[in-house]
C-alpha cells in the first residue's frame, strides 16, 4: 500500500473514491487498449486484486469488459461497444 493508505481506506469507505476509480478504470479501457490489472493498480495506488473486483462490478453494470490473465492478459472493452448516447 501506498503512503497515503489510511487516508485512502477512510474514503473507501464512504464509496465517492471507489466509483471515481471506477469511472477513471472505465475511461482508461475506452482509450482502447488492453490495460493489465498491475498497471491499473499502481495508475489509481489500488492492489490488483481490488481491479479484478472493480472491472467485475463494471461487467455487472453492462459493460462488456473481457479480462485475459496470465503474462500478455489484462482488461479491454469489447470492441464493438459504445457508450449509451
């Protein structure tokens, strides 16, 4: 964790940082390229497994994140979505 990382648990809590990292997640994989969980982790000072819980609720959302793992893996949007107008 981070220095930051009490600070950063009190305003987890209350959910605002969580849904703007999520938002910030969301902007990141429109920009279109695959994104590994690692590199998304340290980009928002949040542990890879807490960008796996992230992307799962995005998916739960209806947005169609596809996730590969292993060395050449990471989070991507289907290529074919838009986002509602």
């Amino acid at each position: 964790m981070h220095a930051g990382g009490a600070a950063l648990t009190y305003y987890m809590e209350d959910g605002a940082l969580k849904y703007r990292i999520m938002i910030k997640i969301l902007s990141t994989l429109i920009a279109g390229r695959k994104v590994s969980a690692r590199e998304i982790a340290e980009k928002f000072e949040i542990s890879p497994r807490t960008v796996y819980r992230y992307i799962d609720e995005l998916s739960a959302a209806g947005i169609p994140v596809e996730v590969s793992r292993g060395r050449y893996g990471g989070a991507a949007l289907m290529e074919t979505y838009r986002l509602p107008s």
